[in-house]
C-alpha cells in the first residue's frame, strides 16, 4: 500500500466521498490500498463490510466511485 505518497486533500475526499456512497457514517471509511494511475490515483476504499473504487485527482478532485 502507497498511502503515505497519496496527497492528504486525495485521501480525505475518497474517505469522505466513499463514507457518502456507501451511506456511512462520516469518519469510517478508510484507505486499504493506493496506486497511481496516470494523473489520477486510484484508492481501494473499505466501508464496513464494503469495498469501493475511488478515483481522485491529487488536488481532491473524485473522478469516480465504484463498488467492487
């Protein structure tokens, strides 16, 4: 896992974004995985017993979100 070089305004619009795709809580999704794809970087996100895609750009910006 690559989280420590994910950018911190990345990782926390993915731990949010997939808090409000998996209808959670806010504060308990967390990073399990990371790569850089491109100019983007794609972080394996656990929610509870659920797993997303999210796709960010290094400023914050979601791409997309997607169950796995």
């Amino acid at each position: 896992m690559a989280t420590g070089e994910v950018p911190q305004a990345a990782l926390d619009a993915c731990m949010r974004g997939a808090d409000e795709f998996q209808d959670a809580t806010p504060g308990t999704s967390v990073a399990n995985g990371a790569e850089c794809s491109g100019p983007n970087w794609v972080l394996t996100m656990g929610t509870g017993a659920y797993t997303s895609k999210c796709t960010v750009t290094g400023s914050g910006k979601i791409v997309s979100m997607d169950p796995v």
